[in-house]
C-alpha cells in the first residue's frame, strides 16, 4: 500500500504542508512526485502536487482518503524544481503552492482534459486501446486499470504522448491533412477513370508529391476549391485526419540563419574562462560589465553553442521590454528551431505549446522573459541574464523572487555557469564582483572600434532664460533638422506617456486626481480622457473645474503624445513613430513599429523606456532624451542608478555601426553626478561615488533591506498594524539593526487602499525571517478579511 504526500492548493498558512492520501491500487504505477491530483478535501475536491510517495503509514489506512484523480500522467515538474519550490517558499515566506503555480505556465493551472496521442510502436494491447485512432482521452484508458503500468512504460519510452486539452482560450491548434489511401502506382490508374479535371489533377499532385499534405496548402498548389477534395474523399482514393500544429508566435522561414562572427581579442578574453567552466562542468557566476555595442550577444551566442556541443541545455533571460524581435532574431538566427521563446505576449496557447517543447526535449534553448528561470531543463549547461541591473527581473507579487537569485540556485545544482551581463551592473553585483564572489568580466571597446557616441548636456533652465519655451533645446531642434536632412534617423526618449502629466485649473489651481488613488490624473489627448496610471480609472476631461466652475485648464508636463504633435508642427515633413503603453497594447504591435523604423518608414522613433534597451539600428546617429530628471526626484534610494542606467542604455543607442552617433540629453539638473558620469559611460566612477552614499545612509550593498508594507481600505487600521508590526520587530532585532517606520507609502492610497509601511536595513538578522512568518500567522485571519501584509526581501521598487 503506497502513500503520497500532497500540497494542495489552499494558500493558507494552516494548509501549508503535504497531507497524506492513500493511493488506489490501480495507481501505484502511475502516481510519482511531480505529478497532480485531485484529492479530496473537506467537503469538497481540490488540486494539488504530488510532493513525495511512501511505502509506511503514520496512521490507520482507514483514516486516509483516496486520492480522487489524477491530473498528469507524467511529472509536470521534476525533482529539481520541486525542491527548487520548497526553497523559494522559505525564501519568500510565500506559500508552497504558490512557489509551484509561478513555475508552470497558465493554460497549465486551467481546466483541462488529458488525452493520450500515438507517437511510435506500442504492444498490441495498448495498440488495441486506440483501436485504429490516433488519440484517446485519458478516462478511457483509465477505465481499463490492467493496461496502466504497460502505458506508463510507453509513455516513458516516447511512444505516446499525453498533452493537456486545455478547455480554455488555449485549445490546441490543429489542421486537416489529406493523406492518399491507395498506392502510388494505383493511384495513376484511378486518375485515368475521373471525369472531373480537377479531381484528375489533384491525384497527379499526389502521384508527384507521394506523402500526407494539409488542405490549404493542396488547395493553394493545385488551385482548387475544396469540392473536388471532398469528392475524391467520399470515394476513399483519399483520407483526412486532423494533426495538431503547435501555435508557433515565431514563422521560422523568417530567420535568415547566421554564422558565428569572428571574435575582437577582448571578446576572446571574456570568453575563455567561460568556455572553461563549461568545460569543467563548474559553477561560477561571471558578471560581463561590457559598454554599450561592445558585442555581449556574440559571446552569449559562442558561450551556447558550446553548451550544445556538449548536449546540454542554455537558458537566456532578457528583460520584458527587452524581447524585441531583434533579440529573438539573433538567437532563432543562429540556432533555428532549437530556440523556444517564452514572454508576456505570447497567448496562452502559444506559451503552453512552447512549454511543452521544452518538456519534450524539442528544444535545446530558452529565450524568455523572468519566469523562463524555471524552464523543466533536465540539463542545463548555462544560464545568461542579459541586462542584469534590470528591475524586471524581480517579481512583485507572491512569490516574490528575484530571477538572478533562482538562475544562481539552479546553476549551482546543474554545476554550470551563469552569465550575468551588462553596461550598468545593479552596485549589488558589481561590489560582488570586487570582493571575488562574482569572476569580473571587462569589455571596455565597442565592436569594430567605434568611438562612444558624442553627448551633449543641455541645461533647461538656461533654455528657459534665454526665451525658448519650447520642449526641444535650440540644440536639439537643429541636430534633428540636420538628421532629417541627411536621411538618417532619430530616436527621442522621454519617461512618461500621455499628453499632459497632470491638468490644473488656471483660476484656483485646482488639480484632476483619481478617485481611488493619491496620485493626479494623466490627460491623454488622443481621446480626450483623464486616465490613472496606477488603477486604470478614467474619466472624460471636464468641461468646466469641478471646484470654481472656470473654463480654464493648463495642461502641466510632457507626455509622448504631446511630444508627437509639437514634432508635427516643427517638422511636418518627419515621419514618426510613436512607441508608448498606448500604441503597444495591441498583440504585434511592438514587433510591427519595429520593423517599420528598421525598414527605413520613419525618420524619428519617439518611446517611453521600451525603446531605451536591445535596439540595434545601424541609421540611427542621433538619440535625445527629453527630460533626464523624471527619475531623478523619486523618493527611493537608487534613483539616481536608475537615471544613471537609463541615460548610459539610451545612449548607446546611437552610432552603433559605421555611421558616428551623438547624444543631446536635456534636463533641469545638468550638474547631477549621475548625468554627468553617464556622459562619458564611467560606470566605475558612477559606483564610487555612489557607493560612498550608501554607506553613509545605511543602504544595500552594505546593508541588506527588507521591507514591510500594509494596505487596508481604513487609513487607520492600515497605521494600527504597522505601528504593531515596528513593536515587534523592534524587541526582537539586533540592536544595530534600523527599523524605520511607521510611515505612509510615497504613493499614500492604491486602489480604495491605504499603504502603510516600515523598512529594516540590517547586516546579520538570522531569526528575521521566523519573526515575520510569526506576524504572518499572527494576522492570519485579518488577512482572510480585508488586510494585506506584503513582505518583500530585497526590494527593487520601494515607492
């Protein structure tokens, strides 16, 4: 009698441990960890993962239930990513189901049907299971138990296939395909007796091309309706079946295939010790500090294609914004259909499908967003994080995980390296790599010897004195004129979108805020509405102030769409592409303006951060960043690296190939250190600099950060738990650990919510995390109610 142990999935603090179930005899072969069930649970049934099967029992069999069903016939995660959940769990103080949900993708967690297709040679009572299909439905075989174990040893083999007949929006796609039913030679003698011509020459198409064809593709070579087809059909000389086609986000004709470059001596340097570690089966983390366009890509390419060699597999992170078409370009180029790639985009269906070529070992390299961290690899032989410094990489919600943290982890287990690569490493990571714990790797030229582009810094208020009240400095204005006229192309950043940031009344100074939030209302002209860029509330602009009545409105700030119209006025002849939340939303959208500006059809590329990474346009002489000092004046201690990241990664936008590039970035604090430095890309300065401030306040690397924030839709409910939260950190912590707070969230109210937090910067706190899982607990009811309690360990945002 065998026992498994299941999570199931209650997120609750009480149901957070495996509960045993007994397994049906007719199961035993099947059941293994990895797998899910149904099981029952209280009054009703419940999903969950099988996390570990036993031989004894600590209780009676008869105080056991059964397990009710099972979900997957084989493991949907493996012993690695099993422990791997455990792991994050206690790293994140999130709950177990949660760590193993963040790991499969969507369509996996919906409602679904198990089918069992035929893939090669079974035993003949298998075969006869399928009497004549190509595919069953699992309660089908179930219903014959003797046959289990002989199909979970064909399922083993590869022999049949079991895929999720996923009830929602992710269907698997599939296509009828014709098939000649009749021998080649035969079939010539059956064209001959046809009266219809066209039935004549679809069986010709079939003498010639002897082999199963799918009907669109018959239909469009032999330039026939379907009736001839369904004719020939009915009198059996042809068959039809239904064959599934994986939903591929990607046509893979459209990738010209492409050889390794030749290697500059600095990327020889950088790639030794990594091919070593390969070589070596090792783990290290290498951190690639390379300037913009020093050719980081090409070492990542040369570094996987060792991995291959080997018969290993490569995962590669890239930032959500990041995934342009270029980047999958460059790795579906080069290694074809060995590339799966996973990212927000994709719809359920085409993310399910990729899994599952990853799953079934069709694939040898993942490219994807934060969560193709946990790609089922059995094998991997390296992990690269492009874009290190990326915020992106941190989840915000439960489980809170940082993708760098599980790429380490997972490297460390498979014994293989793991890139981390960047201009501008987070100070976290380059401190790492000065003490040792990271190997430094250094690219300090750009590709072909190309000179860093030129960049000017234009002081706005300057441009305000001497009259100019326009959003382009004189400077600006007469570089994108230049541009326009030598047929080059621009690409103008600015951090915001919309019209206006915010609308104030001219007359009492009254200003549009949203209802459920503490934050003011963004003006979108396209529509003529007033939008909150944190709940998605909206209104239409009021015709008259809600306060005093005055028709009278300024509109404050710069948004992309009020950049695009001043543009139009300035240069009527300039065609522009506008890239922002508003013009993207659309599935496509992202890739098609891409290509658009890649093919030479605009003259300027005007974006929100989007555009600022990845891209690589060999027209482009020219980048302008509009306004530097968005970021600059946020209340959260990395500011000034973010603005520093972002000016250094726009920047190198420009004059990336033959053509020389230079950079005008316009702001209202030219004499900032983090606009100064990333003039002339010195990072290492950029880090001294910074790094002595963050000594002085007490921030990371010298001090770890966690941070606590409360949300309840009653202001002082939210204060009530804080202020009880800081009394008990505050008797159990180290003395020189810093507990501040309660205070109220840069942004007060989210949503109908009020956000309370407190932040604890410490060096050594090893009962820190035992204290939080206690207030967790202590406020477990509440939190089934109305409170929040999020608990956020190293936090990337603390606004």
């Amino acid at each position: 009698m065998k026992i498994a142990s299941v999570i199931v999935d209650v997120p609750a603090r009480q149901t957070d441990r495996p509960f045993d179930y007994l397994i049906p005899a007719r199961w035993e072969d099947l059941v293994q960890p990895g797998i899910r069930v149904a099981v029952p649970f209280g009054p009703r049934k419940l999903q969950g993962f099988v996390v570990g099967v036993k031989e004894h029992l600590d209780v009676a069999p008869d105080k056991l239930k059964e397990l009710a069903e099972i979900l997957d016939v084989t493991p949907v995660l493996n012993e690695e990513l099993l422990s791997l959940g455990f792991q994050l769990a206690e790293d994140t103080l999130c709950f177990t189901i949660s760590a193993f949900q963040a790991m499969l993708p969507a369509a996996i967690r919906a409602a679904y049907k198990k089918q069992l297709l035929l893939r090669g040679g079974v035993p003949e009572q298998v075969q006869a299971l399928f009497g004549g299909k190509d595919a069953i439905d699992w309660e089908a075989a179930e219903e014959h138990p003797g046959l289990l174990r002989s199909l979970r040893a064909s399922i083993a083999e590869g022999a049949i296939e079991v895929v999720y007949e996923v009830k929602d929006r992710a269907q698997k796609k599939k296509q009828r395909v014709i098939y000649p039913s009749a021998p080649q030679e035969e079939l010539e003698r059956l064209a001959d007796g046809l009266k219809s011509e066209m039935q004549q020459d679809i069986l010709r198409y079939f003498i010639e091309h002897y082999m199963p064809v799918p009907l669109s593709v018959l239909k469009e070579d032999v330039q026939v309706t379907e009736s001839p087809v369904k004719s020939l059909l009915k009198k059996g000389i042809l068959t039809e079946r239904y064959v599934e086609v994986y939903r591929s986000p990607y046509d893979e004709e459209q990738f010209a295939r492409t050889v390794p470059f030749p290697l500059t001596e600095e990327q020889r340097t950088v790639i030794a010790p990594i091919l070593s570690s390969i070589e070596e089966k090792r783990h290290e983390v290498f951190l690639m500090y390379g300037v913009t366009g020093s050719g980081k890509t090409e070492v990542y390419l040369q570094s996987i294609e060792a991995v291959l060699r080997q018969g290993k597999e490569a995962i590669v992170l890239v930032p959500e914004i990041a995934l342009t078409p270029q980047m999958v370009d460059r790795f579906k180029g080069r290694f074809g259909s060995q590339v799966a790639v996973l990212h927000s985009a994709l719809s359920i269906g085409e993310k399910y499908d990729e899994w599952r070529k990853i799953l079934r070992k069709e694939v040898r390299v993942v490219v994807g967003a934060r969560s193709a961290v946990f790609a089922p690899f059995e094998n991997l032989g390296i992990i690269i994080i492009d874009e290190e410094h990326e915020s992106s990489y941190k989840q915000e919600d439960n489980p809170r995980y940082h993708a760098k943290e599980v790429a380490i982890r997972r490297g460390a287990y498979h014994g293989c390296p793991v890139i981390l690569g960047s201009a501008t490493p987070t100070l976290e990571s380059f401190a790492r790599a000065k003490k040792g714990v990271y190997h430094l790797l250094t690219m300090t030229k750009r590709m072909n010897e190309q000179a860093l582009p030129a960049v000017d810094i234009i002081d706005m208020r300057e441009e305000l004195r001497g009259g100019n009240r326009s959003m382009f400095s004189a400077l600006l204005h007469e570089k994108i004129a230049d541009r326009l006229q030598k047929g080059e192309q621009t690409v103008l950043f600015l951090n915001r979108r919309g019209h206006s940031t915010f609308v104030m009344c001219r007359d009492c100074g009254y200003v549009v805020q949203c209802p459920h939030c503490d934050i003011s209302l963004t003006y979108h002209r396209m529509n003529q509405r007033l939008k909150c860029h944190y709940c998605s509330y909206e209104e239409v602009l009021p015709q008259a102030c809600p306060s005093c009545q005055s028709p009278h409105f300024r509109f404050f700030g710069t948004g992309t769409q009020k950049v695009e119209e001043e543009l139009a006025k300035l240069f009527p002849e300039a065609r522009v592409i506008r890239m922002d939340v508003d013009t993207t939303s659309r599935k496509g959208a992202h890739e098609k303006l891409l290509t658009q500006f890649g093919e030479g059809k605009a003259d300027i590329l005007l974006g929100t951060q989007m555009i600022a990474k990845g891209l690589d346009f060999p027209r482009v002489t020219l980048v302008g960043v509009l306004t530097a000092d968005t970021m600059l004046h946020l209340p959260d201690f990395r500011a000034s690296e973010k603005t520093y990241q972002l000016l250094t990664q726009v920047s190198g936008r420009a004059g990336r190939h033959e053509l020389p590039g230079e950079v005008v970035i316009q702001t209202y604090t030219p004499e900032h250190y983090s606009v100064q430095l990333a003039r002339a890309q010195q990072y290492e300065h950029f880090f001294e600099q910074e790094m002595r401030i963050r000594r002085a306040h007490h921030y990371p690397p010298y001090y770890y950060l966690t941070l606590v924030t409360v949300s309840h839709p009653q202001l002082l409910q939210a204060v009530h738990v804080t202020e009880r939260i800081v009394a008990m950190l505050r008797q159990t912590c180290a003395a020189d650990t810093i507990i501040l707070g309660p205070a109220a969230s840069p942004i007060a109210r989210i949503k109908d919510r009020y956000r309370y937090q407190c932040m604890i910067k410490y060096k050594r706190e090893p009962n820190l995390k035992a204290v939080l899982r206690m207030i967790y607990e202590q406020y477990q009811a509440d939190m089934a109610k109305d409170l929040q309690i999020a608990i956020d360990f190293n936090p990337t945002m603390v606004m």
